[in-house]
C-alpha cells in the first residue's frame, strides 16, 4: 500500500471515529440541555403557583374583609331579679313621709324581728335625719319616691311642677344611698282628688320614667294628724291582712306618730304568727297595688 493511499486511510477512520463520538456525545448533552431546561421550567412554573396562589389568598382576605359584616356585640344579660318567696300570703309594711324621729326607732324594731320593710320617703328633714336614707338601704329595706318637699298645692298644681319636684329628690336619693331608686308612692295615692293635673297624665310620665307605682289596701289608720292608738293600729292592720293575699300596708314614719312605732311590734309579731306569709319588701318583682287601674282583688 502507498503511502498516500494510508495517509488517506487514517484520515478516514478519524473522520469515522469522531463522527461516531460526536454522534454519541450530541445526544448526551442535549438531552442534558433539555433536562435543565425542563428543571427551568418547573422551577419557573412552582415560582409562577405560589405567586398566584398567594394573589388568590390575598385577594380571599381582601373579599372577606370587604364582605364581613360587624360583629354583634353580644348582649348583655339582664341582671336576674331575685325572686319573692313562693307563699299564700305576702305583706308588704310601708312606711310613707319619713325620714323622722321615728325612723331609727322603726329601724331598730324591724331588725329585732330580721323583717324588711318599704320606706316612701321625702326631703322634709333631710337636714336632721340624713343619716336615716343610708341606713334604710344598708339594712336590707326598700327605699322609694314619695315626695321631695310633700307640699301638695306645689306639687300637684302642674305636671312640670310635679316632675321636677320628682326628679329632684330622685337625685337627692341617689346620692345619699348610690342606688337608682325605681319605685315610688303619689302623695295621696293615685286616687288622690288634691291634684290639679289628671292623675293619668302623672302616671304615664311616670311610667314612661321606667318607675313602678305602688298604692296600698290596707292601711294602719295613722294618717290623720289626730292621735290613734297602738292598739287601734294595730287592729287595723291586722283586719285588713287577714282579707287580702298581697298585702301592701300604709303606716307613716313621721314625728308624731309615736303610737306607730308600739304598733309595731304587735303587727310583726301577728303576721309572722300566720301560715303561709310572709314579710318583705317591696321591689321590681312585687305585683302592685295601684288605685287608679282596674285590678283583680287579691
């Protein structure tokens, strides 16, 4: 062989040789190429799902927020009233136009006993017995509005008249005793005839005030300036007990009712003697009795 002819030999099996290896390696890197492609191209893609996927969240909150109506605020529970002993009987002492001399000495018998009672007071002599409004309430009893200066020509002569007077000694109560007394007692009951304005007109203030008025049917017989005796007081409340099943009883807490304050024990202890009663005071819960309003009879 000449050695052109091998020259030319080796020149071809080197083409051949790297024709085959280019052939081989070609394939190997583009396959890598398109493997790292593709990795690209996933990774691009997780990048592009998470950012949409957050878009779609931020865009959930957004509606939610845009959407959410307020929140209620939850209501408040009203404060349950303590209910009245399950009795036949209930009974009521009410003690009207006081504080006086008499009220400690009302006070003192009525804690002998451990009976509370209902105290419709007035401003009358705030001065001298001031103390007496505080100790009606620390002591358990019911305090109420009767009257601040208990002038009825004043107070009856016109219903601005009458609403100032009660709003007057509805402050004066509240701070004396820090309560926010909610009921009371007209002056001469709600079937009074002294009034110059219709007692319906008073009542419905009164009422629309959020207050509950309280009358009586049963009285003690010691509202006339005249002297009545214990004895007599005594018997008469104790009479009209026996014919009622809500009892509310009137008395009077004034200077010169001393023949109430004897009274008293003779009543307390009557009462308590009778089945199926009891003493208490008057509060949000008691069932009233009021003289201007059709009622059944108890």
């Amino acid at each position: 062989m000449s050695e052109d002819r091998r020259r030319r030999v080796q020149r071809l099996k080197k083409l051949i040789i790297f024709t085959l290896i280019v052939f081989l390696i070609l394939p190997l890197v583009l396959c890598g190429f398109l493997f790292y492609k593709v990795f690209s191209l996933e990774k691009q893609l997780d990048r592009m799902e998470q950012l949409l996927q957050t878009k779609i969240e931020t865009q959930k909150v957004e509606m939610a927020k845009a959407y959410t109506l307020p929140a209620e605020e939850p209501e408040e529970e009203e404060e349950e009233k303590p209910a009245e002993p399950d009795v036949g009987r209930k009974v009521y002492l009410t003690f009207d136009d006081g504080p006086s001399a008499n009220t400690n000495a009302i006070l003192d018998v009525l804690a002998q006993y451990n009976v509370k009672a209902t105290f419709f007071v007035t401003a009358t002599n705030a001065d001298a017995y001031g103390d007496c409004y505080k100790r009606i309430v620390e002591e358990g009893h019911s305090i109420g509005i009767h009257s601040y200066s208990h002038i009825y020509q004043e107070i009856y002569s016109s219903l601005e008249n009458y609403q100032a007077d009660f709003n007057r000694l509805q402050e004066f109560l509240k701070e004396k005793t820090g309560q926010d007394v909610k009921i009371c007692r007209f002056p001469g009951g709600s079937s009074n005839t002294v009034s110059r304005v219709p007692m319906n007109e008073i009542i419905d203030w009164v009422t629309e005030e959020g207050f509950v008025y309280y009358d009586w049917n049963v009285s003690g017989g010691d509202a006339d300036n005249s002297y009545v005796s214990a004895q007599k007081i005594y018997e008469s409340t104790i009479q009209g007990v026996s014919e009622h099943t809500n009892v509310h009883v009137l008395l009077h807490d004034s200077g010169n009712k001393t023949s109430t304050v004897e009274a008293l024990p003779l009543i307390i202890e009557e009462i308590l003697n009778m089945e199926d009663t009891a003493l208490l005071p008057i509060t949000e819960v008691s069932t009233p009795i009021q003289h201007s309003v059709i009622t059944k009879e108890y």
